[in-house]
C-alpha cells in the first residue's frame, strides 16, 4: 500500500496512544481537529494520530505532540451531539520529520516507520506463543465474556500485529503505551508486553481475590451493583462502553407512554431482559431499537379536532383548481366524518394519470383537517413484511411501512397516504396486498398486526387514501374495500389557470425570483401547455416552468435588475423546439377518410379512419397497429356495410373486392371498444362514394344489429375534438349523462348529436342518401339540431367500387 508523507492533516489523541493494525474512535470536539477532519475527507481520508507529550493538556500546538504516531484513515464520522465520532484504522507507525501550525489545524511531514526484525524466526514464533499463553490466561481473570478477544488472539499469527493487539486490551499508561509505539525493535517490544502483561495478571488475580471474599458478604443485590460498576468500568477501559438507555430509563419511559395492558407487559418484560444482559450483549441494541419503538408509538388518542367543511372547501379550493365533482366528493366524506365521528368509512381510492393532484389533495385534506400528514410509496413492494414488518428474530428486522409511518407521524389520527397501490405485486416473499387488506378494512384495523411490533396497534382513528394510475391492476378483494373517484385529467384550460396562479409563481419563488422580473405572457403559457407537453396532469408541465425560471435566474443573475418577458417566440431559445404537435383536420375531402375521436392515459387524440376497396377475393385487412378489440370492430363494420348497403352497390361484387381500413400512426398501439361506428362510416362512405366533412367527428362502438353502445372518455373526447377544430360530434345516445361532467361554456363551442343506431349515423352524415329503406330514423332519438345535411356530402371523383 502507497502511504502519503507529505501535508498530512494532524489529529491529536490526548493520553491516547494508537497502535497499527487496530481500529479504533475518537470524538471530536475542537474546532482544529473538526477542520484537520473535514481537510483529509475532502483529499484521501488519511490523518495522522498522535498523543500528546505531557499528561493532562488538552489544546496544545504542534510543539507539544510526540513525533511518533500512527497514520490512520477514516472509516466513517459522523456528527453526534455537537462533535464528531470517528472511526478509524491505524495501518502503520509514523515518523513525523517536519510538523507545523497551519492556518486552521496542523500538518505534518514524515515517513512510515516499520518494524525491525533483530531476531530468527523461531525465536519470534516462541515469544508469540508465549505471548499468547499469558493473554488468554489474564483474559480468564477478567469478570466478564471474554472469548470473543481470545477467539481474535488464537487467530493472530503476525508477533509484531499480536503485540500491538495485546497492548490495546491492556490498561497502560500514556507513557507506556508510548513506549510500546516506539519500540522499533520487534524482538524487544514482544519481551515489554510480556513483561507488562504480567504485572497486570498479577493485579487482576489480587482483584478476583477481593471479589471472592467481598461476594461472601455482600447481598445479592450489593454484588450485582458491584459487579456492574466493575463490568462498565472494564468497558470504557476496552473502549466498548456504550451510552443507550438503561433498562430503569425505559421503565420511566414506559410509564409515560400510556401503552395498552398487553403492550405494557411485553415492554416491561423487554427491559427486564434488557437489565439481566447488560450492554455487553450484542442483543441488547435489538432490545432497545423495539423498546423504542414501544415508546414512541402515539398510543393514547389525542384530542381530534373539529372538522370545519367551509375551511376544508376553501382549501381545497385554493391548492387545487377545477375538479368540482372531485371536490364534492371530498366534502361529503368530510361531512360524514363530521356528523359520525365514531363511524369507519370507507378508504377513498385517487385513479388517475400521473401529476392530475392524487398526492396533493391528500395534502389539501389533512391541512383541512388539522391532523400530520404521512405517505408511504408502495410502488414495487413485493414482500409481505414491508407492510406487516419482519419478526425480531430475523437480523437486521424491521418494523412494516404502516407502523414506521405511524410512528413518523407522531399521533394516532393522521392522514396516511398509501401511493401507487396498483403497483404491489405478489413476490416470493409473500402477498402484500393481502397484508393491505387488514389495514384497510375497516372491520380489522382495530387490532392491526406487526409482525415487529408483535401486539395489536389500533388503526381505526387512521384515515387512509390510496392513490393509483389504474384500477385495473388491483386485486378485487383490496378494490372491494375503497370507495373509487376517478380523476381524469386537467383540460387545456384548467392547465392554464393552475400553471398562472400556482406552479409559475412557486417556481420563481424557489429560484429566488419574484414576479416583477419575470413575465410570462398568457400566449406563451398556452404554446407551452399544447406544444411542450402532452400529459393528463401538469408534472411535464411544471419541470417546463422549472427550465424557464432556470433560464430567467440565469440572465438576471448575469444582469442585476433586468427585467425579462417572455413570449411565444422566445420559447424555442428557451425549451427548444416544440416536441407534440395535434392532429390537423384535412381541408381535403376524399371518400372513406373519417374523423374519429380516441382516449389515451394523457387526455384525448382525434384519429382518422380510412378505407379502400382493391381487386382481391373479398378479405378484410386492417392496418395501423391495431389490438384485438378494434380488428373485431372492423369486422362488424364491414359486415354491418355490406349488409345495409347491398341495394345501394349492386354493381359490387364482394368476392372480388378486398377492402383495406387502416389507421395512421402505426408505430402507437391503438385498442379500445370505440372505433365501431368510425369505422363503419369510413366503409359506408367508401362504398357511397361520398366524402365526410372532417369537421365531423364521432364514436362509439356497434353491434351486428346496428345498435351504437356507449364509451367512455366522452370528457377527453369531446375537449380534443375542439382544440382540433371539429364543429360536429356524433356520440352514442346513452352518453348523454356524461356531458353532465363538461362546463355549458365548452359545450357551447361545438354541436353535439345523439345516436342510438347506425341509422341515426347514416341519416346524420349523408342525409337522404343514408336512409335504408327497411327503417327510417326516429327523430325524437336526436337532440340537437344540425345544418342541412347536403352541406356534408361531396359527390365526385368515381365511385370506389365502380
């Protein structure tokens, strides 16, 4: 190993004298030392450790230090109380040659020191047994467990490495100590142990004397207070004195936690154990981490607050825009609360894309609320005990997220947020959407289990909110237990309102900004929203807003008191060029090209549908990425075309015609149960030879007898259809609730129209022509009124199936 020699951060070890080979710690206190610490992490974390010259001196200079130390490198420091606790190795003895007072602490210059080996082999082989013999043999003498050091004595084969081992267990002298460390001369330094070691089994033997007669005579409880001090004492000489609680500190503590009559007599049980094995058992750290535990879990029910429902409206009202029926929903269970104290209510469940609010709306709660708000990501959790805990006789075993969340919230009535629920899955470490099953049912929690904890936890005051970006991937038992509330999305909209008053402001806010430096005009807001991201909530959206606050800070920080606005040509300096670009409705009219609308996790698409008929034997091929569900919804639709419109093509010869539908877009998977009725025109108009006006979009699914099924995402739908520019929407009738979720102000933008039947669509779309002679529209089925129906029709070009 390459040892440094030169500007070696110095650190001074008082009476303390080091060794090689040994590890060892040290608490920092002093501002020099804390610097000459902090210089070696930042370089190689070597340091040399050297003791000082006189005894009793504490804050000395570089002239009051011996010249001989150990250079030593840090294992780990870590703050604790005002000073710093290190851990280090000495690997080799050190010369110091040139030692200064720097700035802040001392440096020294030097070189490592080795052994001499004045002696033959076999010579140095005998004073290591003997060396050996003598230790493990005072070992014996000391009143406690010593067989872990004469283990690590047996396994010591180097003589210079077992001296110094030897010396470290011994009680000596700074001078002494000292002595040994000096000592060059391997074959001399062995015979000085020796020599020490037994004066010190001498004194050892004249002390098991004294506690053999004294033992005779004391009573029990004398003997075990005697015997304690002499074990801690032998401790701190050894260096393995420990500051944890004492067991009569935990019973205090235990009486002042108010735990329930069973979980009182496990603790007070554990401190008992805790007393009879004293700090010297590794066991007594596990006993004091659970004992921890017990004492800080909040088991008495503190004094909940009164729930107000107009400052729990007001804010969730100024934390989150839109999301009205949200909201409503909220305030209900609110309510409920409010009048039912004592009821268990259901677990509300948040499905929705990721960055609509799930989270934050748990956050707006539990403000309204009054009450600590805790959230525990259950994102690829596959192990049972992360939610029930390990039990204690597993090493390194852990309480489970539910109670480790309890006891981080301090009280027994906090808001917990359980995120990502849809995201457990069964592991070979068991279920854990099983284990969730007890905590959120209502009917159970009241003696929640921890495997860790090992006595019941009351949950029952706890109230849980899930949140998830599916429902589809939770098991129905869990699903059962929560009270679902969709959140869909932000439209483009309320986007803007919540990027203008909440996120824009904040993220000036956290770059050190305020609003009179920068301004962001409403034009370049909007570019951002429908050029930048493509997204259902506003996370995209945000990190947007960060690089603009960056780029803002960047320039007036280079500039003071420049001020900056920024406008939509400024944006592709800023955020590069836009990333997403809409759907444009075709100007061009052409037969078998129809305007359809889809849904996708960030909010709705339009699409286009396209047919064609070529010479073939009558196939059907769909194209453009399709999953099972649409390629089914293309085959009733050609169906359906040929059935309904073999009197108006007669001249078709279906055997010999193959028609083609294909969706653009191939490389994006595409599926869902709305595409029956595009399709469907797209064929019909193909078969007509009539074009649609692309200012004309629809959906809904169909069946073999023509009848139109509802869809969802009407919502997203119908808001991507208008920012499109699409002036006519065809839904299915029995979706005629769902505008109820859409302002009048939107809908006041486009005509929508009602169909029950493909033959509302046909008599829609192409008027007269469509109507089949074996039924006739129902009027009372539509509820809207629309321009004149020629006014969608272009005939022209030659027939397709001509």
């Amino acid at each position: 190993m390459n040892f440094p020699e030169h500007n070696i951060p110095v650190v001074p070890t008082g009476e303390f004298v080091a060794f090689p080979g040994t590890t060892f710690t040290l608490l920092i206190k002093r501002g020099r030392t804390n610097a000459a610490v902090k210089r070696a992490q930042e370089d190689d974390h070597w340091l040399v450790c050297v003791a000082h010259k006189e005894d009793g001196t504490r804050d000395v200079g570089s002239a009051g230090l011996m010249r001989i130390g150990v250079l030593a490198k840090i294992e780990e420091a870590r703050p604790t109380k005002g000073a710093m606790h290190l851990v280090l190795t000495a690997h080799e003895r050190f010369q110091i040659v040139d030692i200064q007072d720097a700035e802040s602490f001392i440096v020294a210059s030097g070189h490592p020191l080795p052994d001499r080996t004045d002696t033959d082999e076999r010579t140095l082989n005998s004073l290591r047994d003997s060396l050996q013999t003598l230790a493990e043999e005072t070992l014996e003498l000391i009143p406690t467990d010593t067989s872990s050091l004469v283990a690590a004595l047996k396994k010591s084969l180097d003589p210079g490495q077992l001296s110094y081992q030897v010396a470290q267990y011994m009680s000596l002298n700074r001078s002494e100590a000292q002595e040994l460390l000096e000592t060059i001369s391997l074959k001399n330094r062995l015979l000085r142990v020796l020599e020490l070691l037994v004066v010190r089994k001498e004194g050892l033997k004249v002390q098991s004397k004294i506690r053999e007669t004294l033992s005779e005579s004391l009573s029990k409880k004398q003997r075990e207070v005697l015997l304690r001090e002499q074990l801690k004492a032998i401790q701190d000489e050894l260096g393995e004195g420990t500051e944890g609680p004492s067991a009569e500190d935990y019973r205090d503590r235990i009486a002042k936690a108010e735990m329930p009559d069973e979980a009182r007599k496990v603790a007070l049980r554990e401190a008992s154990r805790l007393e009879r094995m004293g700090d010297q058992s590794a066991e007594s750290h596990v006993i004091r981490n659970y004992l921890d535990l017990l004492c800080e879990l909040p088991w008495k029910i503190g004094e909940t607050a009164a729930i107000d429902l107009d400052k729990a409206d007001e804010i969730l009202n100024r934390d989150h825009y839109g999301l009205g029926e949200i909201k409503k929903r909220i305030i209900e269970h609110l309510a409920v609360m409010k009048l039912r104290p004592e009821k268990r209510g259901s677990i509300l469940l948040f499905v929705g894309p990721p960055g609509v609010g799930k989270t934050s709306l748990g956050k707006s709660i539990a403000e309204s609320l009054g009450r600590a708000f805790v959230r525990v990501s259950l994102g690829g959790v596959r192990d049972d005990a992360d939610i029930r805990g390990h039990r204690r006789t597993y090493v390194g075993a852990l309480p489970g997220r539910i109670v480790d969340g309890i006891r981080r919230a301090r009280t027994k009535d906090p808001v917990f947020v359980l995120d990502e629920i849809d995201k457990v899955s069964r592991g070979w470490g068991g279920d854990p959407s099983s284990a969730l099953l007890e905590v959120l049912d209502p009917e159970q929690n009241l003696n929640f289990h921890d495997h860790y904890l090992d006595v019941a936890f009351d949950l029952s005051q706890v109230l849980f909110i899930a949140t998830a970006n599916t429902k589809e991937t939770i098991p129905p038992p869990l699903l059962d237990r929560m009270e679902i509330i969709e959140m869909s999305g932000y439209t483009t909209d309320e986007k803007f309102h919540i990027a203008r008053d909440h996120l824009f402001p904040r993220e000036l806010e956290e770059h050190g900004l305020s609003p009179s430096q920068v301004e962001l005009s409403e034009d370049a807001l909007m570019k951002i929203i429908e050029t930048y991201t493509r997204e259902a909530g506003v996370r995209a959206l945000k990190r947007e807003l960060s690089r603009i606050a960056r780029n803002s800070a960047s320039r007036i920080a280079r500039q003071a008191g420049e001020h900056i606005a920024i406008h939509p040509q400024d944006l592709h300096a800023i955020l590069g060029p836009p990333r997403f670009e809409y759907e444009e409705l075709s100007a061009e009219r052409i037969p078998g090209v129809v305007t359809g609308l889809a849904w996708t996790p960030v909010g709705g698409e339009i699409l286009f549908v396209e047919a064609a008929s070529i010479p073939g034997d009558g196939k059907v091929f769909v194209t453009g990425k399709l999953g099972d569900v649409m390629r089914e919804s293309s085959q009733i639709a050609v169906a359906l075309a040929r059935s309904r419109l073999e009197n108006r093509a007669k001249t078709v010869i279906y055997k010999d015609r193959d028609i083609h539908i294909h969706v653009p877009g191939g490389a994006v998977p595409k599926d869902g149960p709305s595409a029956g009725v595009t399709m469907f025109t797209a064929v019909s108009s193909m078969m007509l030879g009539i074009s649609v006006d692309p200012k004309i979009a629809m959906t809904g699914e169909i069946t073999l007898q023509g009848k139109c099924l509802p869809v969802g995402g009407i919502k997203e739908k119908i808001l991507a259809a208008i920012r499109s520019g699409v002036e006519e929407i065809l839904i299915p009738a029995r979706n005629q609730k769902d505008l109820e979720e859409i302002s009048p102000e939107i809908l006041q933008s486009v005509t929508i129209h009602f169909v029950s039947s493909i033959d509302d669509v046909m008599q829609r779309i192409f008027g007269e022509l469509g109507a089949f002679p074996l039924r006739k529209p129902e009027p009372e089925v539509l509820h809207a009124t629309v321009s004149p129906p020629d006014s969608h029709l272009h005939r022209g070009g030659p027939h397709p199936f001509s």
